[in-house]
C-alpha cells in the first residue's frame, strides 16, 4: 500500500514536514570524504523533494523518482533536480549510470530486494547506496507524559499501516552485492507549538490512512489532536526528539 497517493496528504507533507535532511547530507559529506560534488546521484522514494534538494551542495545533477505523482505534483523545483515517476524497483535509467543512491524515510514502502538489486545496477563501480531515515521519538522537552500518551493513546487511535522492514540489514546488503562501510544513528530537534504539532502528526502516513480511507476527516482529527496536545504546552512552542539510522553501502566488485 501506498498512502500517498492522494492530493491532500501531498500538499500537507510538502508544508509540514520538518527539514532534516540537510543534518544528514552533511554526514554524508564527511563519510565518503567528497572535495567536489559528485557528477550525478539518484533520490529514489523523493516524496515532495525535500531529500533531493538537499543533496545538491554535493551533486551536479540530482535525479529524482518517486511513486506518487500527486507527491511529486508538489515537488521543489529547481533545474538541477530531474524529476521522475517511478517504482523503485524499476527504475528509467540505464546501468552504472550514478556515483551514489539515496533514500530517505522511503526504504519501508519498498519490495527491498528488488530494489537492491535495481540500486547495484544503476551505480557505478564503488558507487554508494545511502538509506536513512527520521523517526519521530514523541519525546518532549520538559513534558515527560508525552511519550505515554503518544503510545497509549495516538497509536491507539491512528495505529501505523503495515509497512516492510524498516532498516537494511547487514546480510541482506551482502547479498545483493553491497558491503555496509558505517552506519551511524543521529539525532535532531524542532520546534512546535500544539497547531503545528498536529499538523505534522497529520502528515504521518497513520493520519493519512485513516483521513485517506474515510475513517475520519481532517477535520474531525486536527479537532481531536488539538483537545488533546493542548494541554502538554506550558509555552507557546516545545522541542520534540527526532532521531534516525543512516546506512551506507558499497557497491563491491562481485556480482550478484
């Protein structure tokens, strides 16, 4: 399944999701130890183009794809960022054609092997395949019920659609052709106040489920989220924990 196949849910993923990427790109910057930017790297799952977009401080070109065309209806332009629509098992490029791979918060939707072996494919020789994502923690800063009513309570009432394996295992890399060179774990922080807080939350693909499918209206939920984050806030705006895994593999010479 795909939840984000529906207008509503991509114009508020391309207003409220915080912009991480940037933390992450930097990291990556430092790991493959670049001087110059590289000639060209793909984002594949590129959502609204927040993850593509970040990447072009360390590309020339940056392809990007995606499987949603209402997503990428409100996509980041930007003449270096070449969008297109596609799955990420079956990608319109030809082989050995990019020096690294990125995938941001997208790796879950995919059918992995599949897509393991189109990623071997499209690299370059020792060309990196880069997998990272950015949970929300539902820890507050200076609130530590949150965290209980994030579990006991939103999860009940929006609980997560099914989803694949979340992080890339070691052995599975490997079978596909590829060596994990790192993999780190890192942290951020952003702001919110109760409204933008539930806005956020709106773009989860939990909220997108039920808003999607009829269970409730955006409406009907924002009023719920409200009621119930209001209280949490003794400030106009708290911080709140993100925090996330980035892979990155190598493309090794055996093939596979």
């Amino acid at each position: 399944m795909n939840p984000f196949t529906h207008i509503s849910a991509a114009q508020r993923y391309a207003t409220w999701r915080p912009y991480f990427h940037p933390e992450v790109i930097g990291r990556i910057k430092e790991v493959l130890e670049l001087r110059e930017p590289m000639a060209r790297v793909l984002d594949v799952g590129c959502g609204t183009g927040q993850s593509c977009y970040a990447l072009l401080p360390i590309a020339r070109v940056v392809f990007a794809t995606d499987i949603s065309r209402e997503m990428l209806s409100e996509r980041i332009v930007d003449s270096r960022i070449h969008y297109a629509e596609a799955a990420a098992e079956m990608l319109p490029f030809p082989g050995e054609r990019f020096d690294a791979i990125t995938v941001s918060a997208a790796f879950h939707w995919f059918e992995q092997g599949a897509f393991l072996r189109e990623a071997r494919r499209l690299l370059a020789a020792s060309g990196w395949l880069i997998v990272y994502n950015n949970y929300f923690a539902a820890d507050m800063e200076g609130n530590a019920n949150f965290h209980a009513w994030f579990s006991e309570r939103y999860l009940k009432r929006y609980p997560s659609p099914p989803r694949r394996a979340t992080t890339l295992r070691e052995e599975d890399a490997e079978n596909f052709g590829f060596v994990c060179k790192q993999k780190q774990q890192y942290a951020n922080r952003f702001h919110f106040s109760p409204e933008t807080l539930a806005l956020y939350l709106t773009t989860q693909s939990n909220i997108v489920q039920a808003t999607e499918s009829g269970t409730e209206t955006l409406e009907e939920v924002l009023t719920w989220l409200h009621d119930e984050l209001t209280p949490f806030f003794s400030a106009e705006s708290a911080a709140f924990e993100f925090s996330g895994p980035i892979s990155f593999l190598q493309k090794t010479a055996r093939a596979v």
